[in-house]
C-alpha cells in the first residue's frame, strides 16, 4: 500500500506540473482568475481521493455468514526442511513516506513560527486609527503603524481572525489620495479572504513540499490576487488608472531596498505583492492603466475543468478495476507448494464436513503470496470465525476471492491493491489447528471451487 501511495504522489506531481504549463501558457495571453489557479489545483488533485470501482457493477462481499463453521486441520507430515522464506516487503517505501511526513512536519513548524513573527510585527506596531476614516471597513479590522526601526517594507495584511492591515512609516511620505489607494487596496484583500486563501496556499505547500510545481502556482495564485484586488480598488474606489499606476510605482520603489526576510512568505498580501516577478508588476501596471490583457474567468470554462476532471476521475477508477478484475491465470500462493489436505476431503476429526479449501504445509514463516492481483477486504483475525486466526480476503473481480487463512503475520491492509505474487502474510498456526500450514480458499460469487483445478492449469500454461 506505501508503494501505491508513491506512485499516486508521483502521478499527482506531473499532471500539476502539465495543467501549471497550461495555465502558465494561458496567462501570457489574458488576466487568469484566482478561482482560475484554485481550479488548475483542484482538477489534478481527484487522483488523491478514494475514487470507487464505478466500473465494476459486481460488489462482492463475502460475508462471515460462510464461514462459521471452520474444521481443524490434521498435520499429515513433518515439517520442511530448509531454510524459511521472509516476504517480499518494500521498506524503501515506507522509509520514504515517513521523511515525507516528518519534513512537512517540520516545515508547518516553520510556517507557524513565520505567522507568529508576523503578528509579533504586528502587535509592535503603532495604532493609527486615522488611515481607516470614512471608510466602509470589515468589523474588527485595525491599522498600524511600523516602528522607525522597521526594515522598509509595503503595507500588507496580518492575522487570520482579526486581521490587521500595517503600515511601513515611509507611506506617509505619499501624497493622501496614494494612501487611500494603499488602504483601500488592503481592505479589499481582507473583503476577499485572501489572507486565509494565502495561509492555505502556504499550509499546502508545506505538507506537499516534494510537489515543485505548488509554489509555481502559489505565485500565479498571489499575482492573480493583486490583480483583482487592483481592479476593485479602481472600481470601487474611483480613482483614475493613472493615478493608481502612479500609487503603485510609488510603493514599488520605497520597498525597493528591502531585504529579504524570514517571514516574507506570509506578507504577500500586500500593495506590492512580495514574491511577484518582474513581468507580474509590469502587466500590474497594465492592468491599472486599463491595458492590460483581458479578464479569462474559470466560469466561463467551467464545463472544461468538470469534463477534464470526470476523466481523470474515470481513469484513476478504471486503473483501480483493472487491479481487481477477475484475473487470467493464478499461481501458487506459495513458491514450494506441498498438499497435507485436499479440497472436498471428508475426515472424522472435521466431523464428517468436506474440506472447503486446500492446505499447504510449511514452517512458520514461510512466504504466502496473492495468487492473483486484487484488493484485500479483510486482513485480521477478527472479522471472519476465530477458527481461521489470521486471515487475509483478497477480491479480484468478477465474484472472484481468495483467502487465506491461519497466518502468523500479515502484510497488506484491508483496502489495498495489491498485484499478483506479492506477499500477503506468512505461514502460521494460528486459530484451530494442530499445525503450521496455509488453508487456501478460491471462491466465485461466494460457490467454493477446487483452487487445485486452477492452480495447475496456471501452472501448466506457464510452463508451456
């Protein structure tokens, strides 16, 4: 399961990486939207969801109604001689999912001590009541004023509950209607909730920090922010485009001398928009002179994010059906099989009941391996009869199961894809036995079958 689960981190890094390049594309030509790059996330995204087998019109589920009567197995021999085998595990890949954690743990750490920092900047501030006169302003929004002794920086928004919008000294400096533009802007980003769209944007990035291509679209997310918070600002506040251009610059070249800082990430709702690129602000300075590109919505393409995200859903279902068709050949569920009971054997220490499976004698711990690809549905030794002990349901389409019982160790979870030949367990004794052996079932639409009869036919067409 660790493994699949890489492999679907994988896939989810290219197709983010393919749909960015798109909409990257797209933006040298018209003003993308921010719910425009929420979109370009969230379509390569369904691959990470629990999509269900639509495709497989057969659900079943062999319940454990069919196995409450379950006979001890007589040990009919010795034990083998040779050495025993161990499963084939991947601990590559469970290494390499618990780094992932670990690393996004400590980068939400980092992130944390960042939003703490900037809300320490905050509350150093000086109360400046003044700025927000006049003005329609969320409740509970406050503005301040940096210490002199603060680096040169443009007015961004602080907090996530009780935002703050401060101000760098150096903005006094502007002429009166520069400041209203300054603040007004501000406002507008709070109105919007991009403060908490940019702590989420910030969250992901930091969980999925193996993902290069989220950073990319955290930024084209922040420029796309700046933009509409441009456009409002000049809608609502009616100040002419130049006049806004001109506000703009002014603030671009105060800040201009910053440097770089620790907590920079999380002041990017700002006039300036910290982290924009040299081509962001010219096509700002575009936009707010009424020339830049045209406004490309996610509404208007709103039928082609859902077509584009029906068929990734389809296709991750069909990839998941294909795991748990019925299979074309089974093999041996382990490598050096040796019969102690064959199916439909009637003995007096099962109390005259036909033996419903085979069993496999061997150590204890010797491999047991999936006789064909599927999804485990049961892998405990409490769901099933207590007389299986540890048992592992495998389903492989069509009405096809197999189990799997008496295992002294198990290696899959229920809900897993697993492929053909990969290692579900170990030979055990557990439940009611007299011996270590493995009892092998093969069911169709819940009728026991002969696994013998289908076995050596596998076998038989391998070896021709």
């Amino acid at each position: 399961m660790t493994s699949s689960i890489l492999v679907i981190l994988f896939v989810w890094i290219l197709l983010c990486g393919l749909f960015t390049q798109v909409a990257g594309c797209l933006a040298r030509k018209w003003q993308l939207t921010p719910g425009f790059w929420v979109w370009v996330l969230l379509v390569p995204s369904i691959i990470l969801l629990p999509i269900p087998n639509v495709l497989i019109h057969k659900l079943e589920f062999v319940s454990t109604a069919h196995y409450t009567a379950l006979e001890p197995v007589a040990w009919m021999a010795g034990h083998i001689a040779g050495p025993v085998q161990t499963s084939s595990t991947l601990p590559w890949a469970q290494l390499a999912l618990t780094l992932i954690m670990l690393v996004s743990l400590l980068r939400l750490g980092r992130l944390l001590q960042q939003y703490r920092s900037v809300c320490r900047l905050a509350r150093q501030s000086v109360y400046y009541p003044q700025a927000l006169r006049k003005k329609v302003i969320p409740r509970n929004v406050q503005c301040r004023l940096l210490p002199a002794e603060a680096p040169p920086v443009s007015a961004f928004v602080a907090g996530l509950y009780r935002p703050v919008i401060v101000l760098p000294r150096d903005v006094l400096q502007l002429s009166q209607q520069q400041q209203q533009i300054i603040i007004e802007h501000e406002l507008n980003h709070i109105r919007f909730g991009d403060h908490w769209w940019l702590m989420g944007w910030h969250c992901l990035c930091a969980v999925a920090w193996f993902n290069p291509f989220l950073s990319r679209l955290s930024a084209h997310f922040t420029h796309a922010v700046e933009m509409r918070c441009d456009g409002a600002t000049i809608r609502q506040g009616g100040f002419s485009h130049h006049a806004y251009a001109q506000a703009l610059i002014a603030s671009l070249k105060q800040s201009a001398g910053a440097a770089p800082s620790s907590h920079d990430a999380l002041m990017q709702l700002s006039f300036t928009g910290h982290g924009i690129d040299l081509a962001g602000y010219k096509q700002r300075v575009r936009v707010a002179l009424g020339t830049g590109p045209a406004i490309l919505s996610w509404q208007r393409h709103l039928p082609v994010f859902v077509l584009i995200l029906a068929c990734l859903a389809l296709a991750k279902s069909t990839y998941t059906w294909a795991l748990a068709s019925a299979p074309g050949n089974w093999i041996m569920p382990v490598a050096e099989p040796v019969v102690s009971s064959v199916f439909g054997h009637v003995a007096t220490f099962r109390h005259n009941r036909v033996h419903q499976g085979v069993d496999f004698k061997g150590p204890v711990g010797t491999a047991v391996q999936a006789s064909a690809a599927g999804q485990v549905m049961i892998a405990d030794d409490i769901s099933l009869n207590p007389s299986y002990g540890k048992v592992v349901l495998v389903r492989h389409g069509d009405g096809w199961q197999t189990l799997y019982a008496h295992l002294d160790s198990i290696d899959v979870q229920a809900g897993e894809q697993i492929k053909q030949g990969q290692a579900v367990g170990t030979m055990g004794a557990t439940g009611k036995v007299t011996g270590p052996h493995l009892h092998f079932e093969l069911l169709e639409n819940g009728h026991r079958h002969d696994p013998m009869a289908y076995l050596i036919d596998a076998q038989n067409a391998q070896e021709q």
